[in-house]
C-alpha cells in the first residue's frame, strides 16, 4: 500500500466501481458505498458487478458497504459517483460529516430545479469541505479494461488536485490538473445532450460529413454557452470539453449516445430510457439547458432542435429543415464572444 488514506467511493454504478478499482490498482483500500444491499452482497462474494459493469474483476480491496455513515465518517477523500437526481439528498442528511473532508464529484449533470453543477450542491452541503470535480472523455468500461485514458481533476484548491493526481494517476490512467473547476463540470455536463443527437445521427446512417459537422457545431454551441457563464473558453478545447464530446458522440458504449440511437430507431423516449436501464444524464440536462439558455438569450440551435423533437412534437425532418435553412453565420464566432 502506497499510504493509509482513507478513500471512500460513493455510488455502486459503472462509474463509481471503475474508479474503485483504478484506486486499489494503485494499492488503496477503497469503500464503495452502494445503496442496495444485495448488489453489495454479490460484489463480497463474487468479486464482479454484474448489473453495472459485467465482466470485470473487482479488486481485493475495494470493499462493498451499505452504511453511508460509517463511510462518510472514516474517509477523508471522498468520490462521488452518484446519479445528479441522487446527490443532494443522499448526501445532504450528513453534511456535518463532511466538514473539512475532500470531496470530488464524478457526476456529469445538472440540478434541475437550481441549475447548480454537482461540485456547487457539494459546496452548500458542505461549505467547510474542500471540493473538486473530475472529468474527461472516461468511459467507465474502458477504464475497467485499462484502456489508456485521461482526465482532468479540476479544483481551486491545489493540494487536492495533486492528492488527487497521487492516488489515481497510475499505469493507464493519466490525471491531468485544472485550475477551472467550473469549466471542466460544465463541459462534463453539457455534452451529454450532443451524444444524445450524434446516436440519433448515428441510427440514422448519416454522413461522416454530417458527423464531424455535428460534433464542431455542439463544441461552438456549448463554449458560447459557458462563455456567457463565465467559463473559461480555453477549458473547452482540452480533456473535459473537445475530448470528452468527441469520446460520448462517437461511442456506442456512451449511454447518452445509446438513448440517442434508440431514438434514431424509433423508439420513444420513455422506452429508449427503459432500454438503456442505465443513467444517462443528457435527458434532464437538454430541459434545464433548454430553460437556461431562453432565459439568457443564447443561441443554441441543437439544444432547440433536440428539445423540438424529444418534448414538443415535432419530427426530425421539421427540425433539419429549421437547421440548415437557418441564415449563415461566422465559424468560430463564440471565441470572439469571450473576455478571455
Ligand atoms: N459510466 C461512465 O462511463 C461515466 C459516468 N459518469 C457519471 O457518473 C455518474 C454516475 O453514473 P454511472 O456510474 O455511470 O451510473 P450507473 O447507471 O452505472 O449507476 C448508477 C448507480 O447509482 C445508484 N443510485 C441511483 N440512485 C441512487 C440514490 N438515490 N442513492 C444512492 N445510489 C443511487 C444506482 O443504484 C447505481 O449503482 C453520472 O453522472 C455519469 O454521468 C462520468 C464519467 C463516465
Ligand atoms: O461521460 C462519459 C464518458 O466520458 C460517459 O458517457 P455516458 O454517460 O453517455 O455513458
């Protein structure tokens, strides 16, 4: 064992499980918390989570545990790889237990009712907490399989970035750090919802003309947005803006994708959701970035364009016929908009 921190991993999913593992890989003992006492059950005694992530070995010292108590109590770094419809209230009842702990969130969404990014809920639950978020093109699977990946641990507090990068940078998983916390969540967050239309592209055998004009066009789309929060645009051409939408919108394995290629094969989208049985956090985000981007005037045409589809009836071919006669505009347009 390299040290004796104390690790816990929240939330028992792909995600949560594949970072567990990548921990003990580096010699930690992990807690993965999980809410289902079965599914921690299976995990103890056959060393797999087959619902989750099927076919991979689950290292000796990851340990399964049900009481979020206990775990939250003796760890000091804490991974939250929860669902964002989740995070708050699970981790809200104990927020006197995470004064003064690291906290790191995981979770790629957006509160619905606030609009807050996972890292913020965490910030008003636990203000005495040092937080950061980490993000990138992570395809829990892949990782499990030690596919040479990176990612990005975003945080203003850079002892946790570097005890961070100590505990997860490893053989096949590089951690690179950032300053911009916020920037790396909101590029986590807001590709979901191009994956979602790439899948439908995808179904749909569209052109590979057609896919790279997507993938530039959701990257223009999701700066301008950012930028008009605040972001820092540069954040949007590294690990957790261009690299992650290219690995979501070009991946079968993306669940966001997934749902979109339900779609493109005509399924509604309450049985694309059923189908996948998995999270995929674009849904929700397309409706409060819908909502977000009215209130402050942005234009996103591919946000529009998918809400149009997905909750206000029309089809895919009214809303390609609005995209492309839409009048010309300049390429690179959402750089110039920015004060950076
Ligand atoms: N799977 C992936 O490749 C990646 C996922 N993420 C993010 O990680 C977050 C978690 O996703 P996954 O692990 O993929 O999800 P998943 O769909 O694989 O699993 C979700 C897990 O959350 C648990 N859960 C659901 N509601 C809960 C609640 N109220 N309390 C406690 N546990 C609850 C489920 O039981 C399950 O264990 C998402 O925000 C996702 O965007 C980020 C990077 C990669
Ligand atoms: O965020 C991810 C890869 O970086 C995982 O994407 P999905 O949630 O669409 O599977």
């Amino acid at each position: 064992m390299t040290d004796q921190l104390a690790i816990a991993v929240l939330g028992g999913g792909s995600f949560g499980t594949a970072i567990s593992n990548l921990l003990a890989e580096n010699g930690h003992a992990v807690r993965l918390w999980m809410r289902d006492a079965a599914q921690a059950e299976a995990i103890r005694s056959t060393r797999e989570n087959p619902r989750y992530l099927k076919g991979i070995k689950i290292h000796a010292l990851v340990e399964p545990t049900t009481d979020l108590a206990a775990t939250l109590a003796s760890s000091e770094l804490l991974f939250v790889a929860l669902p964002s419809s989740a995070l708050r209230a699970a981790l809200a009842p104990h927020a006197a237990q995470l004064a003064g702990k690291q906290l790191v969130s995981l979770t790629k969404g957006i509160e619905a009712q606030t609009f807050k990014l996972m890292s913020e809920i965490l910030e008003e639950v636990a203000p005495q907490a040092h937080i950061g978020v980490l993000s990138g093109p992570n395809l829990a699977k892949e990782i499990a399989e030690h596919a040479l990946t990176a990612t990005v641990v975003a945080s203003e507090d850079e002892a946790l970035c570097r005890r961070v990068q100590a505990v997860l940078h490893g053989r096949t998983f590089r951690v690179y750090a950032s300053g911009d916390r916020f920037g790396v969540e909101l590029g986590g967050a807001l590709k979901n919802v191009y994956a979602i239309i790439a899948g439908m592209a995808a179904a749909l055998g569209m052109g590979e003309n057609t896919k790279s004009m997507l993938i530039t066009r959701a990257l223009a789309e999701m700066t301008r947005f950012a930028v008009k929060l605040g972001a820092n645009p540069m954040t949007f051409l590294g690990l957790a803006g261009v690299g992650d939408l290219i690995v979501t919108c070009s991946s079968p394995k993306s669940r966001n994708y997934q749902v979109g290629f339900a779609l493109g094969e005509g399924l509604s989208l309450e049985e694309a959701v059923a189908r996948l049985g998995e999270t995929a956090e674009g849904v929700n985000t397309l409706k409060v970035l819908k909502a977000k981007a009215e209130e402050l005037q942005i234009y996103m045409p591919l946000v529009a364009g998918l809400h149009a589809i997905l909750f206000e009836g029309r089809t895919l071919a009214q809303v390609i016929e609005v995209l492309m006669r839409g009048e010309p505009k300049t390429d690179v347009d959402f750089i110039s908009l920015s004060g950076f």
